[in-house]
C-alpha cells in the first residue's frame, strides 16, 4: 500500500457523508423558511464540517495505531479502524501531523464562517470551541468517560455540525431547527454506541471506558432503543407542534429497521454475519433520515 493511499484510508472516506447528511437537514430547513444564503458560506460550512471530520478520523487512527489497540480489535466494514496504519505503521506519524493540519484547516475556515455571520459570532465561537475540543480529545480523553464518549458524537454532528450551520446561515436561533438537530444527535450516539459491540473487549484493555464496557451489552442495546424511540419522537412531535409538512414524516421510513437491530444488540455474542447486517441498516439509517428529510423541506420550501 502506498503512502497516499494509507493517508487517505485513515481518513475514512465513506464516514465523511454523515457530514452531507447533517448539513443537509440544516440547509433544506434554511430554505424551508425562505432565508437567503450565499453559497460561499454554504461552501466554508460544508468544508469545516468536513476538515473536522478528517482530523478527528486521522487523529483516533494515529492513537489507536500507537496505542496498538488496531492490531487487538476485530475489524468489521464499520468498526476496528480502517486497518491503514497496521498494514503501515510507518506513516503514523505522518497521519498523525496531517490530522493536526485538518484541524488548523477547521479553526481558519471557522473563522471565515464567524466573519461572514457578526450577528452570532458569540455563539458560533462558543460552539466551534467546543468543537475543536472534542475533535482533539475524543479519542484520547472522552473515551475514558462512559457518557461524554456516549454523547459527543452526537453533539458535534447533530448540535454543532447541523445546528450551528443554521445558526451561521440565519445570523439566529430557532428551537423548530434546534429540535430537528436532536435527530443526528441521537443517531451519531447511537451510530458509535453500536460500532462499539464488536470491539469492547479490545477496548478496555486499552484503556477505554464507554457505555459498553461500564454498563454492559444488555443496558447498552436498552441505551440503543431509548435513543431510537426517542429519535421518533422528535421528528413525530416537531412536525405536529411546528405545523411542518405532514410528509416530512417520510423521513421515519429509514429508521424501521432500529427494532431489528435492537434485537441483533440485545442478543450479541459476536460480530456474526446477523450482526454484521444490523451495523450496515444502522450506518443507513443515521445517513438517509436526517438527508431525507432535509430534501423534503427543501423542496417544501
């Protein structure tokens, strides 16, 4: 494998659509409501998103590269790394001070999105800081902590990524957008909550400590449902009590297989071909609802 190729697989290409997919539900509600926006801002919002993104997937190989936990974990098509650094463990480094270019390249074109919207500069700079927090320290300081490893993923995806785009875009805040934005939150929990099963083990002797490992496969797949139910929810309630279109419901139909995959979660043993099949219908999940629906407001709008 050449050089550039590891670069790039520890990138995680196919990952870095769930950035499309969060921004997607933010720009379709921005035209739902009719607000004008320059594609420019459109541009350095997509590209930030997708900068942070890479850094924090180049910086979670490096560690866990150097940690050797890679070489410990049974890889599946969406756990256990992207196996580029085992393969190459020469180009850790490399990765690793690439990983810290993305991030510099997320802070400059952050700052770009600041200057283009004064009118909510506070609160896009509060919440880019805590974006480039977690990008840094997730893998070496959040995973240690059952719940902030549970729930940042979400947070910078769902209430950063989605919810902040709309805030940089209308120069505002709107609880119908910040209510929409809980749904990428709860899936990316729940996204990494279930690509954690086949690896826990591997995990804690690493010196990991999520949901998995402190709670157990049994409370984790519960978590699981909760999150599901609760995604639900918001989207059914949102639409009701905010009088969006009745078919932005359409977005739902993504999300039936989540009591299958409770079910593969609630009796996990192993990373069989069954469970395999689960993690695939939960990536598609987190992806198409919130892209779904996204395209439904847009043209709504």
């Amino acid at each position: 494998m050449s050089v550039l190729s590891t670069v790039v697989k520890t990138m995680r290409p196919p990952f870095l659509l769930l950035v499309v997919s969060c921004l997607t539900l933010s720009f379709g509600f921005v035209n739902f409501l009719n607000i004008d926006g320059s594609w420019f801002l459109f541009s350095l919002i997509l590209v930030c998103g997708l900068c942070a993104h890479i850094a924090v997937n180049m910086l979670n190989e490096y560690v866990d590269c150097t940690s050797k936990l890679d070489f410990a974990t049974n890889r599946t098509p969406f756990s256990g790394g992207s196996g580029a650094l085992v393969s190459e463990p020469s180009v850790a480094g490399l990765v690793k001070y690439i990983g810290i270019a993305f991030v510099l390249l997320t802070i400059v074109s952050g700052i770009m999105v600041l200057r283009q919207t004064p009118e909510a500069w506070l609160s896009l700079f509060a919440m880019g800081v805590l974006g480039v927090v977690i990008v840094v320290s997730y893998t070496p300081v959040l995973n240690r902590y059952p719940w902030l490893c549970l729930v940042a993923p979400g947070l910078g995806f769902g209430m950063l990524m989605s919810y902040g785009s709309y805030v940089a875009v209308s120069g505002s805040h709107n609880i119908t957008m910040l209510l929409l934005a809980l749904i990428p939150t709860l899936l990316t929990n729940n996204l990494l909550l279930l690509n954690q099963f086949p690896d826990a083990a591997s995990d804690a002797e690493h010196g990991r400590n999520h949901v998995l490992i402190e709670y157990g496969y049994a409370f984790s797949a519960r978590l699981y449902l909760a999150q599901w139910l609760l995604t639900i929810l918001v989207v059914v309630s949102t639409v009701m009590v905010f009088s969006l279109p009745w078919y932005s419901l359409v977005c739902l139909l993504p999300m039936l297989p989540g009591w299958r995959i409770y079910q593969q979660a609630k009796q996990f043993e192993q990373p069989d071909k069954s469970f395999l099949a689960a993690m695939g219908q939960n990536v598609m999940m987190t992806l198409a609802t919130p892209l779904l629906l996204g395209v439904v407001l847009c043209v709504a709008g």
